[in-house]
C-alpha cells in the first residue's frame, strides 16, 4: 500500500448571550459569549443532502458542529480530520484510510469506523439526495478491520479525497441517525465538531455552545451566536452598533470607513471565490455572437476600481492564480467595439438590442446588484438590453439544479480546494446539477477528465477546456472575490482563503 496522504497533505494555495433585538453586547474585555451577523440563512441541518449542501457560505456553519473526513488550514492545505491517514494502492484500485480514535459524538456516544463506512455509503447513494452522489459513488465494498478501513475503487477519482475535505464531506452519526430519523436529525443535530447545536431558530439566528471534549481542543468562546442578516446594510448597523462582534461581506466603503472607528478592526484577504454570470443554454444565449459580446463588453477594471474600492481581481477564467489550473494566458479583454461588431453580424444593434432576463443576489457579497446594475449598463452602449430580476441565494441554488435559470444569472463560485474539477468541472459539465450549459462538445472534453489519473495530463486537459470557454463565451468569469471582515478590536479573527468565517479559529485579543 502506497499512501499518497503527503502529497495531498502539501496541496494548498497560498437566555442569550446577545439581545436579539440589536440592544449592545457586553463590554469586550468580558467576552465569552461571541456574535456573528452572517449573511445568509441555513436552511438545513443535514451537511450531505439538498441545494444548501453545496452552498459554499454555509460550510462554516456546519464545520463548526460537524467534522469533516479531512481537514483544512486556512490556506486551503489539506490537513487530519476524523481521517489521520488516507491514500490509494498502488494501481488505484483500491482505497485505504485510517480512524482518528478517542473521539465523541456530542450526544456521548463514541465515534467509529462504523459511522464513516455509513456515511460515505450513503452520500453514494441517488435516493438519499447527495449533489455530488456520483462522486462517492465510485467507492464500494468496505472493510472495517480495527480503526482502519479499506473500499474498492469502481471508478477510479483523483480528487476524492480532496473531496472529502469539501462539499457535503461530512461524517454524520450512525446509531444516532438511525435512532432518530432525518426529521429528529434536523431537529436536534449532533457531531463531533467545536460547537454544538443549543437553540435555532429558523431564519432568525443559531446558538451553538462550546464542545468540551472536542479532540482538536475546547474552542475559547462558550457560545457564539449567529445572527441571519441577510441584507448588507443590516449587518453594518450590527457592528457599529455593537449588537454583533463580527460580520462580512459589506459594501467595501463601509468596510472602510468601519475597520478605522475605535474599538473595531478590519480583515482582508483574496478568497477562492469567482463572481461569475452563468450563461443558460436558451435564447438568445446559444447565438455565440452574443455571449462573446456580453464578455468583451464588461469592463472589469472600472468595476474594481469604482465599485469594489480596488478590492478584487479582475479575471477571465473559472480558475483564480492560486487553483493548480489557473492559465495567465486566458484572458478576454474589455473590447465595447468588437462587442458591436459581433452584435451586428447576429443583426443586433443600440437600435435593435437582444433582450433576456439576468438574475442576481442583492447584499449576498459586496456589491453584487450594483456590479449587475453597472454591467447592464455597459451592455446597452453595445446593443444589449438585460432586465434585472434579484433572488435570494437559495432560490438561486434551486433553479439552478433544475436547470431552469435565467438566459444569464449573477453567481459567486466558491472553490475550497483549488482543483479544477471543482471550478471548471462541476460549473460546466452538463450533467451535473451544478451546471446550465449542455453543450456536447464540452462535455465530450470534459468527461475523460474525471478519472484522468496522469496528473500533468489532467490539468493541462482542464487547461484546454478553460481555453474553449474563453473562446466560445460559455461562461462570464468577472473577479476573484477580497473578503471583507468586520470584527471587534479585542477578537482575533484567522480569515480562510475559502471564505469560511470559522469560530473556532476565533480568539480574544
């Protein structure tokens, strides 16, 4: 058995204790009790099923209670998890991986090789609901023997265990689980994790409480309160008005203007985030003329510099410079006079512009309606007339998996593990509930890719594909999202190149 675990391991890009109605929380030097206002809802407790598992911004909900198979550091390096070794066998044929020990459910009941088996077993099958089913699919045939556990490999996935470290790769309680059913589950949810679950309140905010026993250590805050404040403008009120210790995601001025008042601080860091429009494959967007046009049309810089203060990166790709696929020589330029020019070869013009719908967030990151709103401006100088329509994020993710959003729909795509499989790949591939452009031709490049087990052959392969997006306009990458981070001066926060706003990273100053 040679273990790959190293290699992976080296991988890496760079009453309550607040008053819920915004009265002031105690003074800083008597922190124990810390508050968030968070910029989205959680809709559900289960981490592996439905739209909001694969919500990049809710993870660190979740692995503030649940534990993952694998680990990460704040720069994106896979670390131990519930797993302290994994790796392939020599011909990836099969798997093996190694059971932390000494570890407790939240209920008391002892973590086993059972409850990892259970989990990856049912994450692969269809009917339990799991986005990304047919990735832990592909193992079969557990073996238990001790804290060690082995699987065959049916389908061999170089990214599997990058996987784990991600998206719905998370290990649930089996006895628990069965005893209580998925409706018990989502009403009283357990882990292993830092905190665990003290009170939710639907749509209104989580109290979690510190996990004594948590094998990685007790986390410094008893309770931390996260607060659902979805509109950007409410969050700011939050921490000026000391109702929360800490929030994100904030129009950049504000960010500004706030990180220099008394008794506040300020975090910035680029994260694996791209804002992206996706482009559906309906009319008028299978007219290629168009779709490269609403790219050469944007120009990005300005947005940067004049909506998000300097805070972002302006990019062409689905892959950011710390992905191991990024390609530098991707790039489509702000070209308003060739967006005319192939505009008008499709017999469109500022006399007779194509029309769609373009759907968007407001508040969800900073600026995203604005940005919509500048772009759509810049469309209608080419020939383009788009009408906005705002949703909330989840109404986002929904359509989305029914394939049934807009001709072109505002998105941030998180990628937490730097693969382009997880960028390019789920975003593109036609057949998974992550992607709205069917394409054959790229499904044909991308499908070989999957289980591509020559490394330098598979990301220059995801290269090519990143290539004929740019070409063809399947997809209008915008920025690489800087994170804003709003927090008490007596709290140290540790920001996560994925966007993940962790408590118990959390410490006092």
């Amino acid at each position: 058995m040679t273990l790959s675990r190293r290699a992976l391991l080296g991988y890496g890009a760079a009453g309550l204790g607040v008053s819920l109605a915004g009265l002031p929380i105690r003074a800083s030097a008597e922190i124990t009790d810390l508050t968030i206002a968070y910029n989205v809802n959680l809709p559900s407790w289960d981490p592996t099923v439905g739209p909001s598992a694969v919500n990049p911004t809710i993870q660190a909900i979740y692995q503030s209670v649940f534990d993952q198979y694998v680990g990460q550091d704040p720069d994106l390096a896979l670390t131990e998890g519930l797993l302290t070794d994994w790796g392939w066998t020599d011909d990836n044929t099969k798997v093996r991986m190694v059971v932390r020990e000494g570890v407790t459910w939240h209920n008391g009941d002892p973590f086993t090789a059972e409850d990892v088996v259970w989990s990856l077993e049912r994450a692969g099958r269809e009917e339990t609901g799991n986005p990304i089913q047919f990735i832990w699919s592909t193992l079969d045939n557990f073996r238990i023997d001790g804290n060690v556990i082995t699987a065959d490999v049916t389908q061999f996935d170089p990214t599997i265990f990058k996987w784990m470290g991600f998206l719905t790769g998370y290990v649930l309680p089996k006895k628990y689980f069965e005893e209580v059913g998925s409706e018990g589950f989502e009403a009283a949810p357990i882990g292993t994790g830092p905190y665990m679950v003290d009170r939710f309140e639907r749509n209104a905010f989580v109290r979690l409480k510190a996990n004594p026993d948590y094998w990685g250590g007790a986390p410094q805050f008893e309770t931390v309160t996260i607060k659902f404040v979805t509109d950007a403008s409410s969050r700011v009120a939050e921490v000026e008005s000391g109702a929360s210790h800490i929030t994100l995601e904030i129009p950049y001025e504000e960010f500004d203007r706030l990180k220099t008042k008394p008794g506040l601080a300020g975090t910035t860091t680029p994260v694996s985030d791209i804002a992206m429009i996706f482009i559906n494959d309906v009319e008028p967007m299978l007219d290629g003329n168009v779709r490269r046009a609403m790219h050469h049309a944007i120009d990005k810089e300005q947005i940067v510099e004049r909506l998000l203060s300097g805070y972002g990166v302006p990019i062409s790709t689905l892959q950011t410079p710390e992905y191991v696929a990024y390609d530098p020589s991707i790039e489509v330029d702000y070209d308003p006079d060739l967006a005319k020019e192939l505009l008008a070869e499709s017999g469109y013009g500022p006399d007779n512009p194509v029309r769609f719908t373009i759907q968007t967030t407001r508040g969800f990151k900073p600026k995203d309606y604005e940005m919509i709103q500048a772009i759509v401006g810049l469309w209608r100088r080419v020939g383009i007339e788009a009408e906005i329509e705002v949703y909330e994020i989840a109404k986002h993710f929904e359509l989305r998996a029914a394939d049934d959003l807009a001709p072109a729909a505002f998105y941030n795509w998180g990628n937490a593990i730097g693969d382009p499989s997880t960028s390019t790949g789920h975003a593109m591939f036609g057949p998974t509930p992550h992607s709205v452009w069917d394409g054959q031709d790229l499904i044909d490049m991308i499908a070989p890719l999957w289980g591509e087990a020559d490394e330098e052959k598979r990301i220059e392969g995801w290269k090519a594909v990143d290539r004929k997006i740019a070409k063809d306009g399947l997809v209008i990458p915008l920025i690489q999202y800087v994170q804003p981070i709003v927090h008490s001066a007596e709290i140290e926060v540790v920001p996560h190149v994925s966007g993940a706003l962790h408590p118990h990273r959390m410490t006092r100053a």
